[in-house]
C-alpha cells in the first residue's frame, strides 16, 4: 500500500468470533490459533478472539491465542453483564468489547429498559470491568436502527470511564453506503469516541458501507476473511484492505501478499470453498478468456487491468475457450510456427470443442491441436507441391512417347 496515504485504519478481524457464527462452522483450538497466527501475520491490528461467555471451551480457546503472544490486540466479545466480563478475565485477555443494544427495540425486548436505563448500565458494567483493569471498547448493537441521540447518551456514560472506542453495528446488514456515509457523519456530532464500523453483507453492501463509513470519519473497519459470519456473512478483510487505498485515501497495515494464504487458511478450517470470482482472492478474478480483452492486455495490460495482480504476488493467466480469439492460441502456442491460415484453423477446432464440452481447452491440448494442424498444412503443401511438379512435368512425357509425335 502506498505510504503516502498517511490516513491510517485499524482493521479489526472478527472471524474467530462473529465468523464462527456462521451456520455450521465450529474451529478446533488448533485451527483457532493457526488462524489467530496467520492474522498477525498478515498485518491486522486486533484480534476479537470470541465469546468467553459461551463456555470453558471457548474461554481455553480464547487463552490459547492470548498465549500465543502476538503482535495484535486480542479481545474477547461480551454482553452487558458482570458475568461475561468475569469470563473474559478468565480467559487472560486485556481488551474486551462490551456490546449494548442502541435500538429502543432491542433494549425493550432484550434488556426490558429505556435509553437512560440502558446508560446506567453501561456505567456499571463498563465501570466494573474497568475496575478488573480491562481496556473497554463500547459495541453499539443495531446502530444502524437507533436514534443517534440515544447512542449519544450511552457512548457519552462510556465515554467518562475511559473506553478506548465506539463501534457502529449494521447488525442486520439494513444500510446501503450513502446512508452509512451520513450515519457516521452525524454520528461524529454525538460523541468525541472513536468510532469502528461492523457491517453485515445481508444486500450485499457490507464492503462498500465499511468504505463509505471510513470516508466519513470512522478510523477502524469490523472484518471478516472471507466475510465469513451470520446469515449473509461481514465484510470481507481482504477486500477492506485493499480496496481502502484505492476509494477511500486509506492505509492499513495488512500486507496484501499474505491474503491468498490467511483466506485458504480459513477456507480450509469452515470447510468452504474460496469462490472462483470471490474478489481479491478468487482463482478466475486475474484470468482471461474474452478475445477482445487478450488481445489487449497482450498489448498493454492497463487496458483491462484496474487492480495490479502483483500486488496480491499473482499473475495475469490467459485461458482458451469459445469466447477466444487468435491472439491468445498464438500466445499459448509461442514457439510453434502458426501462421494465418493454421491459426484459423485452429482457433475453430478450439471453439467446437469448447462448445461440445461446455469447458475450457487445456493449453497442452491447444499446442496439440496446432502442432497437429502445422503437420497437416505442411503435408497439403508437399502434395500441392508433387501436383505441381507432376502437371509440369506430364506434357513433355506425353510428348516424347507420342507414335503421332514422332511421325511428325
């Protein structure tokens, strides 16, 4: 990433917590930390580790990525509850992220109280885990459905105890990215705290609402690998990352080349397949087929190149298939001598194909097809060339064995 864009962002991962949500997904302890590991390898700045509340097992889970000792901020999730903070002490972690409910909604049918009472006990517990020696992070729960003035009042009660930051959660992903821009705007009248956003991909909108959140004022983006978690998922970590430099006058301190392994990483342990047009980290998203675009980035690569692949440590791949043209076979069969007329041909066997088994043709097959179609024009030549020879030659043969002719 470019650092002349001093505008600095934290990425905050949440897989091990909010992506583990994911219908079906449970990491072992091993996975947890070779993920924990590979996260810290890959230049995030925090860690949420998980939800100690949950149990014994995720409390050892979450102390075996504390033990790890790694570069990131490591933090454990908790409710607005005592308990889940006595929790999170178990499981040896400095940070915590207490969550509240910002919607009156939520505070009505889940803590059964109004935006004043909501404010008290953020100062207890907040207060209480404080006391523990905790650093506190306010989560703002479905934010995205609360009037700002209540989020004002709670973030201002947490505000007084020392909380290091605010986070503004689309909890169910209802915000498009003009909305989220004015959110977070307004939101910076209502409180000095720094303010992370956490948004959910339920309209598919998670990566360009976080985007959209940072250029109004947000200095820390809630991810996911793969945008991994609830229903629809989070935004994609590796998306953020990359994207930020380029939208949002950004930097982050995640080192685009470890991407492809932190997100196999993942893939591997929530037994998902990566998307072959997954963004970022989809094996088609730096392949070619069209013709039309070959032949151009043959030419030049910036006339179908918006994203550098050597920035990822890829390559631009070229493949042949129905939609190819004749400048790709004769860049998969450099080397062979493929003039018009054998390129033609070939190009057409490589589209019957393509269209019979609905697939692409394998490069080995293509040079075969050429070496197969070279063989045969050379063959035609040498027959034409016999004809030829054979048609000069037949007059004068004709002429010398002639009865008539020698009369003459």
């Amino acid at each position: 990433m470019s650092a002349s864009l001093s505008h600095r962002i934290d990425i905050n991962d949440t897989t091990l917590r909010d992506g583990e949500q994911a219908p079906g997904v449970v990491f072992s302890l091993a996975e947890k930390c070779a993920i924990a590991r590979e996260l810290a390898a890959a230049g995030v700045d925090e860690i949420e580790a998980g939800t100690p509340a949950m149990g014994d097992e995720e409390v050892e889970g979450i102390a075996a990525i504390v033990g790890e000792n790694l570069r990131p901020r490591v933090t454990a999730w908790c409710r607005l509850s005592e308990a889940d903070v006595d929790a999170a002490l178990r499981a040896g972690v400095k940070h915590v992220n207490i969550s509240a409910p910002m919607s009156r909604l939520q505070m009505r049918v889940k803590l059964k109280a109004e935006p004043q009472e909501v404010a008290a006990r953020v100062t207890r517990v907040i207060g209480y885990a404080r006391e523990k020696g905790l650093e506190v992070a306010l989560g703002g729960e479905d934010s995205s459905r609360a009037d700002l003035r209540d989020i004002g009042l709670i973030a201002g009660a947490a505000e007084k105890l020392g909380v290091f930051r605010f986070r503004f959660a689309d909890t169910l992903g209802l915000l498009d990215p003009f909305s989220t821009f004015e959110y977070i705007k307004r939101l910076r009248d209502e409180t000095d705290l720094p303010i992370e956003f956490h948004g959910h991909n339920d309209l598919g909108l998670a990566t360009a609402n976080t985007l959209a959140a940072i250029r109004a004022g947000a200095i820390a983006a809630s991810v996911t690998v793969l945008g991994l978690g609830e229903r629809a998922g989070n935004a994609p970590l590796e998306e953020i990352a990359v994207a930020l430099p380029r939208t949002a006058e950004a930097r982050t301190g995640v080192e685009p080349t470890r991407l492809m392994r932190l997100c196999e990483t993942v893939a591997s342990a929530s037994r998902e397949k990566i998307a072959r047009a997954k963004p970022i980290v989809g094996a088609d998203i730096f392949t070619h087929e069209s013709g039309i675009h070959v032949a151009g980035l043959l030419n030049d690569v910036r006339t179908y190149q918006g994203l550098d692949p050597a920035l990822l440590g890829r390559s631009h791949k070229v493949v042949i298939g129905k939609h190819s043209g004749l400048a790709a076979v004769r860049s998969v069969c450099a080397g062979l001598d493929l003039d018009g007329a054998a390129g033609a041909a070939v190009l057409a066997r490589v589209k019957a194909i393509a269209n019979s088994a609905k697939t692409l043709v394998p490069d080995a097959r293509v040079r075969q097809l050429a070496r197969q179609e070279i063989a045969r024009q050379k063959l035609a030549r040498q027959e034409l060339q016999k004809a030829q020879t054979a048609a000069r030659s037949a007059p004068d043969a004709a002429g010398a064995e002639s009865p008539q002719a020698l009369r003459l």
